[in-house]
C-alpha cells in the first residue's frame, strides 16, 4: 500500500487544514497555545487520537496561551470535565474516555459549549451525535517515542476562521 493509499479515507488536510510533524512534548503544546492565542469565545476543539497522542500535552498549551496555570490541567481520571476560570476565555477541558454516550447529559457539557468559553474535548468519539458541528478536529497520530503526526482540519465556518488564524501563524506554515 502506498500514502496515497493509506490516506484515502479521508481527505488530505492540506485542502482545508494543516498536515505537521510534532517532534517533541514542547512542540504540541506550542501548538495549542497558538490555537488558544487565535481561538474566540464560543469555539470547540476536538482532540482526536490513541492512549498517550498528546491530547492533554495539547490541551495544557491551550491552558498556556489563554494565561491559566497549566498544572491545573491533567488528564483527568474520574473528573470528566474541568473549568478554568482567570485566562482570557473561560477553558472548558472535557476528556469523555471513561463516558457512555447516554451520560453525556449529567457532565456540564451543554452548559460548557453554551458559555462563551474555548473547549477541548479529549475521547471526542465518545460524544457521538451530540459533537459540535463546526469544531476543529486535530488528529494526533504516533509515529516514533517523540514524534507525532497533527493534522488540523475544520468542519465549518467557524473552526476556519480559527484554522486560518493558525495557518497565518509562523508554527502553521508549512515548510
Ligand atoms: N511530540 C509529542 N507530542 C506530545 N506528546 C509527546 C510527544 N513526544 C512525546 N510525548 C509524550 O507523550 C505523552 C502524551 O501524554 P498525554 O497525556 O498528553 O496523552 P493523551 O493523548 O492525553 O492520552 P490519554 O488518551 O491517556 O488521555 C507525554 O508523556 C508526552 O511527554
Ligand atoms: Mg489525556
């Protein structure tokens, strides 16, 4: 099987979005403080990929560029989503790994999406239906001890604004 092959169930993220090679812990989380730094309230990110991707690593950049201290912000165990109050928006950090779809009602979901604030959402498969239709999908793949593949794609006119914002960004060019 050759890429192209390999890729083809999805379209390439260069149409739309951003196709990287993260080569350290350091350089995913530059990213998600880039995408804090652009993000506008109201706006959804959905982190996409295995055990042990850098979803959180992502999410504690996202905590950096909004100005909230990033300790606060680990991969929660039974905690399914943690508020973030005192940076720039309020950040709402959902990991769904351990949820069924039929609790999704009882976790402050739909208030979190409501309230204006930036949310990342790790175990995005896990919301189902109910994910927002206009979010930004970034898929972390492994792909060596330190190196992962991030593709960052939206799904509509809003996550393009803010994918836009990222492109024009010196992390987004491509090389
Ligand atoms: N390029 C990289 N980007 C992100 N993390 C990396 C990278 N290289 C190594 N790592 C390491 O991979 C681990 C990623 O852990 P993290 O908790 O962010 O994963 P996760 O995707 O949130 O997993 P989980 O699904 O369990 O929540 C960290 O130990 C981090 O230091
Ligand atoms: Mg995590």
């Amino acid at each position: 099987m050759n890429a192209a092959d390999s890729n083809s169930s999805r379209p390439p993220a260069d149409l739309a979005g951003l196709d990287l090679v993260s080569h350290s812990s350091l350089h995913t989380e530059r990213l998600g403080e880039r995408l804090a730094t652009h993000a506008e309230a109201g706006d959804v990110i959905a982190l996409w990929g295995e055990l042990g991707t850098g979803k959180t690593v992502l999410a504690r950049g996202v905590a950096i560029g909004l100005g909230i201290d990033e300790d606060a912000v680990t991969s929660p165990t039974f905690i399914i989503l943690r508020e973030h109050f005192g940076g720039r928006l309020p950040f709402y950090h959902l990991d769904l790994y351990r949820l069924e779809q039929s609790q999704l009602g009882s976790t402050g979901w739909e208030e979190a999406l409501d309230s204006g604030g930036l949310t990342v959402i790790e175990w995005p498969d896990r919301a189902g239906d109910l994910l927002p239709a206009d979010r930004v999908d970034v898929r972390l793949e492994h792909v060596a001890e330190t190196k992962r593949r991030v593709t960052v794609e939206p799904t509509g006119p809003r996550s393009r604004r803010l994918v836009e914002a990222l492109r024009a960004d010196a992390f987004g060019e491509r090389q």
